[in-house]
C-alpha cells in the first residue's frame, strides 16, 4: 500500500468517511487504528519495532516527570533516547560504519573483510525516531508534560505512528499535534476544504511534474557518460525540481490529509527556491527537520552563545548531522559538510533590496544549491565526481548536443512533447508560488478555483500514474 500514492489516497479517503461518523471521544483510536493498519501493510514487523520503541519512549517520559533530581531526570533521559538510537543505528548505520572502518584499515594496510547485516531500512525510522527523541528533551527541558494512562498512551501511540506523516513528514511537535487530538478532532468546513486543496496540489507536484522528470533525471544520473555534458547540466536542474515537487508535494498530501481529518499541521516548505541566500533557504526547506536540528542539536551545542569558532563548528556539525539523518552515505555527508561549510560563511541579507539585486541573489542560491544536490542524488561520492566532471568536460552548445540533451530517451518527437509538457507544467508552478511569494498569500494555502481545476485536470490528463514512491520515504 505504502508504495502507492492512489492506493494510499484511496485508504485515506476510507478513513475519512468513518472518521465523523464515530463519536468524537473515539476518534483518536480511529486513527490509531488505522495508522497500526497501514503499518501492517508494510509488514507486521515494522509495528513491533516502531511500537516498541514507541511504548518505551512512553514509559521512560514519564520516569522522567518523576524523578526528582535533574540528575535522575538525565539519567531516565539518556535510558530512553539510547535504545532508540541505537534500533536507528543498527537498520539504518551499522552497514555504513563497519565498511567505513574496513575501508580505513585496507588503506591502512591492515586489511579485513566487513560483517554486513541483510537488514532492510525500516518505514519512517528517521522521522518517527526524532519525533520521539523531541518528546523526551521537552519533558526533560520542562517544555511539556508526559503523557499519562490509557488515553495518553493512545494519543502518543498515535503522535508516533500517525500514518499520513509517517512516510516522510513533517516531524510534527508533539505539544501541537496531542493538543488537538486530546480536544477532539472536529468537522471543520474550512479545514477540509482547504485540505482537499492541498491534496490537489501535491498530486499535481508528484504525479504531473516529479514522476514526469523522474524519467529524465534518472536516465541522465544512470550513465552520464551516455550523453551530452549539457544533459547532466540539464538533469541537475531538473533533479533540483524533481526533489522539490516530489517531497513538497508529499507534504502536502500530508498536511491535506491530516486536515480532512481535522488536524491542523505546520507547513514543511515556502517557496525555498525564491531565497536569496542559503540561510534564508533552510528556513524555507524541510523547515520541520531545519527546526528540529535547531532546537535539538545546534541550541544545546551552544548555538551562536560561544565563540565564532565554536559556533562555526557547531553549525558544521549540525549540518553533517542533516546529511546522515539523510543517508547512511559518505555522499550525504559531503552534501551536509557543503552546506555547512555555506551557512558558516554566509552573512544576512539586507531587507527591501530592488528586483535587480534581488532576482541574481536568488539565481545564485539556486545554482548552487542544485550543485551540491548531485552529490545528495549521486550513489556514491565517486558517482558525483563523475557526473560533475562529465558535465564540464563534455560540456558543448552544438545543435547535435542541444537534440541529444533534450531528447535523451529515443530521439522520437513523443519525447520532444514529453519534455516541453514537464517544462510547461515547471513554469505552471513557477507562476503560482511567484504570486505565493509576492502575492502576500502565505497566510493561508487555499488554491483559487482556476488554479485548482488547472491542477486536477493536469493530474487527470498529464500525470505519470504507477507505483511511484516518494524520494524522501527512501530516508
């Protein structure tokens, strides 16, 4: 089910239609219910283990309001964060840290083979383990209470395991998501239809512009050395879209979702690729994890309260820490490391600058964020190296190339109108978040009635339907 957007829809929608129908005391076990379902058709033991560590990160917050002493209250903190780190570490980093070492030791001269374990990542453990890792810091900090009896568990359980959310966001807080589950979720007209909205436009994302790209983008990243130089130049750029319109979209099908359901989620994205700079972009992309980091990992490493040099290195570090939650891949790091090692020379922007300053600000953020997106899609760091050196050597704006690049798959004039559909429906795009963004319309993200039936009638005609999944689920 989970590999499947319209059989994942189709599930959401049978939810939705019990939902209001249950009483509103019961809803939240409804949707408990319904996310252990999902779970299960993963596999039965994707829910041992997300639920076990779910019901000890339960038990150990409450010890953790017990204990009396702040060192009792670390002591029960560490007793729950470490166990689940450590289920993280094993499925999703043991691989990669044991055939790094091994890698060390044969340059070393020492030799040795590799112990491998035959483990498959499991659903959603990088964001279901930080949602339960901020819940323990917050009752730790004081910042919230712990949950308590039947009910609480319940709600936490279903915190956890919510099943729009589970496969790639937004790491949702915990205070803002029990909070409406313990008032009862209710039926709020503005609230799904604005959901049903979002829907829309993610599909339109997912289904119209990232499937569509998806063909290129992996054909070129395949064997590069197969085309033109200006096709991995162009395949760069297009992965660049490609990501923002298969996560952003899947953040909205999330959000949409949770709204039809009556709970209101945070954004997870806005418009990141109209920055001007690279800090201004991370409070625009993936803003759900960027927050996170921040609280949970650059504030108690000390922030910008310590020296320039320890704060560069504590934003280097919570950047490497991004690229690893990322993938288990020395290329993740790279792709960390560049953006830390960007954020630590960057300076703020000034305010109210003209559109003639503006708009190569943004030009320049954007080019060199697709740069340092190779080394995130690449397989390998060798795999980036590659492509990029391909993209410059082999670089040439000869009409062969020029053909050759726009049309990689055949060569046949359907490819030439598959291109400039996904070209089309880019500059589609384009045009809505510009009036997003300039418009002033972020307070709210309901689609006029013109954009929303160009998007559904693109997703009926134009989309690229299949077992498609979602990029980000990969993490």
């Amino acid at each position: 089910m989970v590999s499947n957007i319209m059989l994942t829809l189709v599930f959401s929608a049978g939810v939705a239609a019990v939902y209001y129908l249950v009483p509103r005391r019961f809803r939240q076990w409804l949707l408990l219910l319904a996310s252990v379902l999902f779970y299960v058709s993963a596999g039965p033991w994707l829910l041992a283990l997300s639920g076990g560590s779910a019901l000890w990160s339960f038990y150990t917050g409450v010890k953790i309001e017990q204990a009396e002493t702040k060192e009792k209250k670390k002591v029960w903190l560490w007793a729950g964060i470490l166990p689940i780190l450590g289920v993280l570490f094993v499925y999703k980093y043991f691989n990669f840290f044991v055939e790094s070492v091994a890698a060390l030791l044969t340059i070393a001269g020492l030799g040795g083979s590799a112990p491998v374990l035959q483990l498959a990542v499991p659903m959603g453990i990088s964001y279901y383990t930080f949602k339960m890792i901020s819940f323990l810091a917050d009752i730790y900090l004081g910042k919230r209470e712990a949950e308590h009896g039947v009910d609480g568990c319940g709600a936490y359980l279903t915190y956890i395991l919510f099943f729009p959310q589970i496969l790639s966001g937004p790491i949702e807080r915990s205070e803002h998501f029990l909070m409406q589950l313990h008032a009862g979720p209710v039926y709020r007209p503005e609230l799904f239809s604005m959901g049903l909205q979002r829907i829309v436009l993610g599909l339109f994302k997912k289904i119209v512009i990232a499937n569509r790209l998806a063909g290129y983008v992996d054909a070129v990243y395949g064997a590069p050395e197969s085309y033109p130089g200006l096709a991995c130049v162009m395949a760069a750029f297009f992965y660049s879209f490609q990501l923002y319109c298969d996560f952003s979209g899947y953040s909205d099908i999330a959000i949409g979702m949770a709204n039809v359901l009556g709970i209101d989620s945070r954004e997870n994205f806005d418009c990141p690729y109209f920055s001007r700079g690279i800090k201004e972009f991370w409070s625009r992309w993936h803003i759900s994890l960027s927050s996170w980091l921040r609280d949970y990992i650059y504030i108690p490493l000390g922030g910008n309260r310590v020296s320039k040099a320890r704060h560069k290195l504590n934003v280097l570090a919570t950047f490497l820490v991004s690229g690893l939650w990322h993938g288990a891949n020395w290329s993740f790091v790279i792709w960390g490391g560049i953006h830390g090692l960007w954020n630590m020379i960057s300076t703020k922007k000034a305010e109210n600058v003209s559109l003639a300053r503006r708009v190569p600000e943004i030009l320049v953020t954007f080019c060199g964020v697709t740069l340092a997106w190779v080394f995130f899609r690449a397989e390998s760091f060798g795999k980036a190296l590659k492509f990029l050196r391909h993209a410059v050597t082999g670089f040439s704006l000869s009409y062969v190339d020029i053909q050759n690049s726009i049309l990689p798959f055949t060569g046949d004039n359907t490819c030439a109108a598959y291109f400039l559909t996904a070209c089309g429906f880019l500059l589609l795009l384009f045009l809505y978040e510009r009036g997003q963004v300039y418009g002033k319309k972020r307070e709210s993200a309901v689609l006029s009635s013109g954009w929303l039936a160009l998007m559904l009638v693109s997703v009926v005609l134009f989309g690229v339907f299949g077992a498609s999944g979602f990029l980000y689920a990969n993490f």
